[in-house]
C-alpha cells in the first residue's frame, strides 16, 4: 500500500534504477519507481528521494520502503521512505560512485527476474527432449546422428538419458553438419516508425531514406493529426506523414511546421532494405544516421521467423488454454482456428509478444512463404528504444538476434505441465517455475537455438503483385469471355487509351526503375546476381 497525491493505492513500490541526470554525490537523488499491481508495472515515477532516509541503494526489481510520493509533472516527485530499525549504514553515496565507474546507469534492464545489474545473456539451456526433437525434425536416428556427427552413439544415447548434459561444442558441431537446422530461424525488422521532430517529410526522403524523391506520392491527410502524407509508390509501404506548407493570411509568406513520422511497414521494411543494399548500408548505419537526426523509435516489430516448425501453433494455443505459460504480462488472447490459422497475443501496448501460423495467414491472402509459424515482438516508444540502446552498446557486444532472443526469453516461457497457482505466487516467480515445471521442448529449443541464429535483411523490389494477382483470379476469366464472343479489340483500345491515377503512375515508375535511390553513381553492389538475404552485422 502507498499514497500517491494523499491517495491510498494498493500498489507495491519497486526500484526500478537511478537516472542519468540523478548522478551527483548530494544528500538528494532521483530514482524510478515502479507501481508493481497483480505482478505487473502499471506506472513509473522519477522521484527524489532522501539519500539519508534511503540508506542503500535496493536491488534492481525489488521492493522499496516508500510510503507517500506527492508533486507532479511539471514540478517534480517527492517520495518518503519508511525508516527501518536494521538500517545501520548509508552506502548510496559509494553505490553511486560505482554505478557511475560501472556507466550503467538508469537504463532498463529486461533481465530473466534478476535483481543485479548485469549484462549476462539470458539462455535456457537445452535438455534431453530437446536432443530428441531435434532427431524428430531431422528425421534420424540415435546411430545416424551420431554418425554424421562423428561422435559415439552412446554419448547421444546418454544425453537422451538424462545421464549426460548438452554441452556449447556439442550444439555447434550439430548446427554446422545439419546446415539446414543453422538456417531453420530467422530474424528480421518487420515494422519500423520514426519521429523526426526537426525535419519535414521532404527533408527525411532525401537525408534520411535517400531515395528518389519523384517515386513518392504527396497527398493531404487527416492521420495522426498530420496534414501531409508522400507513399512511396503511393502505396502505405512506406511512408512519411508531416504537415503541409500554409500560407499566413496577414504576411502572405509560406509557413512550414515542423515534425514528421516514417512509416516502414512489414513490406516497407523488405522494400527499404533494397535502398539500404543500394547505398551499401545496413540497419546499423540507417539507426545511426536517424539519431543523428534526433529521430526516436516510436515503433518497431522484429520477427522471428520459423522455417521448420519447430513450433506448433495448436501445441501453442493448448499450452495457453492449459495455464502452461508463465508471462510477465497478465495480459494474453487467443484468435483463429486450426484451419484459417491461430494467433496468441502476450501483453499489451507498449510491449506485446504475438505468435501466429504464418503460412496460414499467407495462405489466405492467396500468397506462398517458407515460413511455417512467426514470433513477433512488437516494441513502442521506450522499449523499442531499448533495443537499439543495446545494440549500440560496446560494452556488452550482444548481437540483435541474442538481444532478441534475450528478451523472448525473460517476458515468456511455456511449460509442459500446468503451472500451480502457489508457484505463481512465489517471491522469484520465473525461477521457481523452471526449477520445478518441465519446460516446453519445442519453446525452450526455439529460444535456446535463436541465439545462434542470423539476423538477416531481405531485400525486395517493388512489384504489382497485389494487382496482378487480382487480374488473374477476378478478371482474366471476364476477359477470356470477352475474347471469344469479338470483343477482344474493343479491350485492348480501352487498355491502350486508359489514364493512369497519380498512385497507379508512380506505381508503374518504381515497379520499372531498377535504383531507387540517390546512390546509384556509387554502388559497389552487382545487381546482377543479387541475394536473397544479407546477414546484418
């Protein structure tokens, strides 16, 4: 229980980290709190707080003696910490000192229940049913794994037996005789949104993409409280919304408001990493040049991609339904059905985990995909932040697949027995739960693999498949009657003398231009014999 603004709330204080501006050795100090309700953050506060009344510095997720927090917004949070009979020493000052030598401070740290701050990877470890799914998906047997990996058969057998652990060399001879098993996921952005408080949409086209500004769209809006919108293409792939120049009644002279958004949607994503092949960039140097630019993440979507079925959707959607998940979300939903295909949501805005059968979906919209299931990670504004923020950490090296997975892996895990009700209950949840709940094979194979995996950009041109598509299954048949009744002539004069849209002609000019940005008097690239898929670094 705590008051906030003389209100009783039945909420829990948890500390949740200094911030950056609160390091200065003084008798005041400026720390988030956390207002833990049902297991979950339901808001945060940066309050200033007596280091005196404070003594130590909690751990990382733990509660807080904090009884009243008052103030505001605009004039800051004040808290007051309950005083304990065994606080006999004040060390704030010298974890301060630490935590600035350390240059950890007041980042988030989406750790696996941990209360320490460390930069250690968050990795299940694999176990015998793993081993034995792995054989399933191969299609072997004990003696031709063993053979192909060149090892004895007996050291599989007793792996399989619980009499012998997986160890790191064992997982990487398996990963480099099956090279289809190394391939089998995949990571890629599937949504990226920007802000760009200091440019026009204009302004992000040429600085920003690079891209050959005649290949977008500019029509008027109303999204997002916008006025302009350029569609590269003039489709919603991607796209950039700011406001249009206005006229000043009283001076007559042009005004441009600032501020803009870039949409790369999941199409958008594929046909950006075409420009970013172009320039010879990557995701990497495209992040760098936007904070350049003071842009900030208000989205971003990374897919995990399962090309082999390690998961099964109805596997999935049965785990829910039988309370065999734990997530640090209470929040979940489950769509579809097993012949259009299931999705289950984790979580809510600003952070949601969604796992559906991806061929299904694709199968719907009358499109083919060597992707069986997806795992997405939908981040918003901070949290999508935090990503980049550890990316471009060189502190601790992670890559985006490991700090994917790192993630998948702290906020969701399935089991392969129900989970009690007083395990839900414990102090260290997560880790009660897997020293006493068997996990899921398929689930802990797919994050214990992930980290090994690539993270991968999938360049792709603009195309009208969307209309050809709808030619041939709606209108060609209309037109074979046409055809064989005389009127064949009468079509192809009105195809001839058709007036495009502004939409359908920068849809022909980009589906027929082979560079679409500003770079092609310095590509270095053979477009010749392009990939399919490039590794980001």
């Amino acid at each position: 229980m705590i008051t906030i603004n003389h209100e009783p709330k039945a909420y829990t204080p948890i500390f949740l980290g200094t911030t950056q501006h609160s390091i200065r050795l003084s008798l005041e100090i400026i720390i988030m709190i956390g207002m833990k309700w049902h297991e979950e953050i339901i808001e945060t506060y940066n309050v200033t707080v007596s280091t005196i009344a404070l003594g130590q510095l909690p751990n990382i997720g733990s509660e807080i003696a904090i009884y009243e927090i008052t103030g505001s917004e605009l004039s800051g949070f004040k808290a007051k910490v309950r005083q304990s009979d065994a606080q006999s020493k004040n060390t704030v000052s010298t974890e301060l000192e630490q935590l600035v030598d350390l240059k950890n401070v007041g980042r988030y740290q989406m750790l696996k229940g941990k209360k320490t701050m460390t930069q250690e990877l968050n990795v299940p470890e694999l176990t015998n049913n793993n081993l034995i799914l792995m054989r399933q998906l191969l299609d072997v047997t004990q003696e031709e794994l063993a053979i192909t990996m060149g090892i004895n058969e007996k050291t599989i057998r007793r792996i399989e037996n619980k009499e012998q652990g997986i160890s790191e060399r064992f997982v990487n001879r398996l990963l480099s005789v099956y090279p289809d098993l190394a391939q089998s996921i995949e990571v890629q952005f599937d949504w990226v949104s920007l802000t760009f408080p200091d440019l026009t949409s204009k302004q992000v086209i040429n600085d920003i993409l690079t891209i050959q500004p005649d290949l977008f769209l500019e029509r008027p809006t109303s999204q997002n409280f916008y006025t302009r919108e350029m569609a590269f293409a003039g489709e919603k792939n991607i796209y950039i919304q700011d406001f249009a120049p206005i006229k000043n009644p009283e001076t007559q002279a042009t005004e441009q408001k600032y501020g803009t958004t870039l949409y790369l949607t999941g199409k958008g994503t594929r046909l950006f990493e075409k420009a970013l092949l172009e320039q010879n960039i990557n995701w990497r140097n495209f992040f760098e040049k936007a904070r350049q630019y003071r842009g900030h993440l208000t989205r971003l979507d990374i897919a995990i991609n399962d090309k082999w079925g390690l998961l099964n959707m109805n596997d999935l959607v049965k785990a829910v339904q039988e309370k065999r998940f734990w997530s640090k979300s209470k929040s979940y939903a489950v769509h579809g059905n097993v012949d259009d295909g299931w999705t289950v949501n984790f979580g809510k805005s600003p952070f949601v985990i969604r796992a559906y059968d991806k061929r299904k979906e694709q199968a719907s919209k009358g499109f083919d995909t060597d992707v069986q299931n997806r795992v997405e990670l939908e981040l918003h504004q901070d949290k999508a932040e935090y990503v980049i923020d550890e990316w471009f950490n060189h502190d601790n090296n992670k890559t985006l697949t490991e700090i994917t997975f790192d993630i998948l892996y702290t906020y969701l895990w399935f089991t392969d027995k129900p989970i009690k009700e007083k395990l839900l209950k414990a102090d260290k949840v997560r880790d009660t739960i897997e020293s006493s709940v068997e996990p899921m094979p398929s689930w802990s194979l797919l994050t214990a693999l992930g980290h090994k995996m690539k993270f991968i950009r999938q360049p792709k041109e603009q195309s009208i498949e969307r209309i050809k598509k709808w030619v041939l299954d709606s209108v060609v048949p209309s037109l074979s009657v046409l055809k064989k009744t005389g009127h064949w002539a009468e079509v192809i004069e009105a195809m001839n003398n058709a007036e495009l849209s502004s939409e359908q002609q920068k849809l022909v000019k980009a589906t027929m231009i082979n560079a679409i940005t500003q770079a092609n008097q310095k590509l270095t690239i053979n477009f010749e014999k392009p990939k399919k898929r490039y590794q980001e670094i």
